[in-house]
C-alpha cells in the first residue's frame, strides 16, 4: 500500500489543507476528494468514446502514461497532464480543467461507485505529455472514422 500511500501525500499535496483534506478523504464512505487543478497538473477531458481508444494507442506507445480518470457512466476519461496545458489547449470536444477549477478525485486503491481511476497516480508526478496525448488522439480518432466508414 505505500504506492496509494504516496499517490494519496501527491494528490492532497493541492488542497488548501492537505492535513485535512486526507483526514476527510480517508474517512469520505464515497471516498472522493475535490481538489484544484492547476498546481501540480491539468486534466484534459476527453468523451469516452474517444478516451478509450487513445489509452489504448498511449500504453501501446509508453510504459506508463500519467493518471487518467473515469466517471461513472464511462461517458468521459480525464487525462493528468502538466500545468498550464489547459490554458493553452484548442481541440473540440475536449474540455479542460486547469487553473482556478476543480475536479473530483477518487482516493487512490479504493474501489468507488462513481468516478474511479482506469491508470492510478504512482506518487512520482507521472504526467502525460500533451503532444503525445494528442497524437494519440489523432490516431485514436483516425481508427474511430475508419471503423465508421465499413
């Protein structure tokens, strides 16, 4: 468990409060946070029709991607990318968590009923690359049109 342990120190190290922030997480029968982006990373919100296929292209591609997230319809997949990626992001039907918003975060290792991680954070500050990302992406969307056209 000391992977969740420092993936858990990461995380809450963005709060306000991180002491509290981790006494109310580990004690939440939900057992998600809300916790500011921009900090320490972004998350870039793809559709899940989308997220899915790109995960696949990126650990194809790299060992380890950085965090992604699901919600709990699997309707959107939330990729943790650098700072300040939000702010400069342009893509349709992609929207962005940076600076001055908030997102809610599953505690690392345990199982919830709603938004819950696909790729876990290990703790060191693996992000995803935005350029590789978006690679992906444009791979992941060539596959999706070209299942579409058959």
């Amino acid at each position: 468990m000391t992977g969740a342990k420092t993936a858990v120190e990461w995380l809450a190290s963005v709060a306000p409060d991180p002491g509290a922030c981790r006494w109310e997480w580990e004690r939440n029968p939900a057992g998600v946070a809300l916790l500011p982006a921009g900090r320490l990373w972004d998350v870039l919100i793809l559709p899940g029709r989308l997220g899915y296929p790109t995960l696949d292209v990126l650990t194809r591609v790299i060992d380890q991607p950085g965090p992604v997230l699901v919600d709990f319809g699997d309707a959107r997949m939330g990729f943790f990318v650098p700072p300040g990626t939000a702010a400069r992001w342009l893509g349709t039907g992609v929207r962005t968590a940076g600076h001055g918003t908030w997102i809610v975060v599953p505690y690392p290792g345990r199982l919830t009923g709603g938004v819950r991680w696909l790729v876990p954070p290990d703790g060191t500050g693996t992000l995803t690359d935005p350029a590789l990302l978006e690679l992906a992406m444009h791979e992941a969307a060539a596959g999706l049109a070209g299942s579409e056209d058959r």
